[in-house]
C-alpha cells in the first residue's frame, strides 16, 4: 500500500514560501526605502544632540518648539556666518596664488634647491605644471557641460538637508509626545528600559557633541596662536576652520582642515608653509595622546582603535553619514553594554598586568 503524503506537509510547503517571499518583499522595501531610513537615522541623532539645550530653554518655561526653532536659527546663523568666511577667504588667497603664480613657482622652487641642495629647474616644473592645469580645465569644461546632472544632484542635496532639518525639528520639538506614544505600547516595565534606553542615548550623544565643541575651541585657539606668530593672514578664520572641521569630520577632517592653513601660508613663503606643518602635525600627537583623552574621559571614553574602527564601519554601511554617526552610536551601544551585561573580577595573569601605570582592575558586578 503506498504512503499517503501527511496532511501538514503541503501546509508547510506553503508556510515556507510565504516565509520566503515575505522576506524578499522585506528586503525590496527596506533597499527602496534606505534613504529615508538613513535621513531619519541622521535626524534622530541630531535630534539627539540638540535636545538638552532645547530641555533646559523648556524648562526656563518656554515652549518646545520655540526652543527647537531658536536652536536652529542660532546653529544656521553660525553656519552662514562660517561658510562666508571662509569662502571670501579661499576665494582670495586663490586669486592671489594664480595672479603670482609664476613668481611663487620660482620662488618655492630656489627654496627648495637651496635648502635641499637640489637641481631642479623652473622651466620644467612650470612646464608640467601648465600640462596638468590644462588637463584639470577640460576636465572641469567636461562637468561644467552636464548642467542637468549637477543640477539634479544639487536639488537632490536641498532636498535631502530639508528633511533632515524637518524629521530633526520634529523629532525634538515633540520628543515627550513621541515617547509617550512609544511606552503606551508597552508594559511598564518595558516602558522604564526604553526611557533609560532614550536617556542615556541622548547623553551620550550630547556628550560627544560637548567634547566635539571642547577639542574644537582648544584648537582654534591653539593655531589662532601660531598662525597670528607667524604671520599668517586671516588667522582667525583659518583657527576656526581648523578646529571645526578636524572635530566635526570623522577621520578625513584632520587632513582637509590642515590643508587651508598650509595653502594660504604657502602664499607668504615656503618656509611660513613648512612651519604651519609641523605645528599642524605636532599639535596633533598632543590632542590625540594628551588633550582628548582627558576632554572625553567623562562623556565617551572609547579606545582610538576602537573608534577608528567604528568610523570605518559606518562608512562601509552608510557612507558619509554612518562615518559622522558610528562615534555617538558606538558610545550609546558601549553604554548599554556598561548598564546592561555583568562584569566579572579578572583573574591576576602576567597576560593580563597593566603595570603601575595601568587603570584600576575591573569590579565584578
């Protein structure tokens, strides 16, 4: 007699490719929908960020979303008041470069052959150099003709910073409303793990911001310093764009805040340049050996390889926007690791010796 099929079998059949299609229509809409997944991603950490000033204008008696709004018109005037500076500055010190651009090629190039005791000869320097200038302009003639592209990708960006700044205001000038809504749906014990989950999100975010804000003044005061002694133009402004952008740029910052300084001193002298450099660079190994680990000590003490690490796997995810957020992300998620899991006292191995210098041993939970 042959076996019957069992009655659950088809059913099973049948369960599984829902299961597999359910999934794979997850999938497509998760990929058609990750740009505004990412843009609220963005607003919620920024709204992160804003919220304990916006909290304590509250509690000052004003309305929320009056101090949301007074928050971003100050952050938006800051912004305006910078981007200004700095580009009358670049346009400047760009115009005088290419105006004195054979004399400064002459002039670096006799440096550098007495300094380094070289042979170098201008007419040759400056030959290359014309080759690469007309290859850069009929690359540039080449974009400037895809005037749709550039436009799009442009509108694109409008865009894209108006729904940040919309799900941002949003996100904070309704903050009570919004968690209320979420611990509604959820028992009261569920409800204090959110709110504790929300807290220390925000303060952890805050908190980077604030040590962000503390390395980025040391800085601007710092180069102000040098650059005011050795005679740098604009020195004010070229401060304040270094400490923004090394602290606010995840990895890449330092570099590119370190390249306007240079530039415009290379319009002095090579040797103003060479000396802006090496301050530059030195002033580097003290923020990231002595200065930051005591500013961030407090709001996030996180272990530079660590944060290295981070900032290249939120880029590798998300790109620009994973590289600005894996900081505050990666100090909210070691913090619920802190609150959340127990540690146990190490066991005292040569592997494990911090030496006198070491910090304290772990505490068991």
């Amino acid at each position: 007699m042959r076996d019957r099929m069992p009655g659950w079998l088809p059913r099973a059949f049948l369960l599984a490719a829902l299961s597999v299609l359910a999934f794979l229509a997850g999938l497509w809409i998760l990929d058609r929908l990750q740009g505004l997944l990412i843009l609220v991603l963005v607003s919620l950490f920024l709204s992160f960020a804003i919220e304990p000033a916006v909290n304590a204008l509250a509690a000052r008696g004003w309305p929320r979303g009056l101090s949301t709004g007074l928050i971003f018109v100050l952050l938006l005037a800051i912004f305006a008041a910078f981007v200004a500076l700095l580009g009358s500055l670049l346009v400047d010190q760009v115009q005088n470069l290419a105006n004195d651009f054979p004399s400064r090629v002459d002039a670096i190039i006799g440096w550098a052959n007495r300094t380094f005791r070289l042979d170098l000869s201008p007419s040759d320097i400056t030959d290359q150099i014309t080759q690469t200038r007309s290859n850069l302009d009929r690359y540039f003639t080449s974009v400037a003709g895809n005037v749709w592209g550039i436009g799009t990708g442009a509108v694109s960006v409008l865009f894209q910073t108006f729904g940040v700044a919309l799900f941002t205001f949003y996100l904070c000038a309704d903050g009570p409303s919004l968690r209320r809504t979420v611990c509604a749906l959820l028992p009261p014990a569920r409800q204090r793990d959110v709110l504790r989950a929300w807290e220390i999100a925000i303060e952890k975010t805050g908190g980077y911001l604030y040590s962000r804000l503390v390395l980025a003044i040391f800085s601007a005061v710092a180069h102000f310093v040098a650059l005011q002694l050795l005679g740098v133009p604009n020195a004010i402004t070229l401060a304040i764009f270094v400490g923004l952008v090394s602290q606010f740029i995840p990895t890449v910052g330092t570099y590119i805040a370190g390249a306007v300084p240079v530039l415009v001193a290379l319009a002095q002298s090579p040797s103003t340049a060479l000396w802006v450099l090496l301050f530059i660079v030195a002033y580097q190994q003290f923020e990231n050996y002595v200065l930051q680990p005591k500013v961030t000590a407090a709001s996030m003490d996180m272990h530079p390889a660590v944060a290295f690490g981070l900032v290249l796997a939120g880029a590798s995810l998300l790109g620009a926007p994973g590289a600005i957020l894996a900081l505050p992300a990666g100090a909210t998620l070691q913090a619920f690791l802190t609150t959340y899991i127990r540690r146990y006292k190490v066991e005292e191995h040569p592997l494990t010796d911090l030496g006198p210098a070491g910090p304290a041993p772990d505490k068991p939970s």
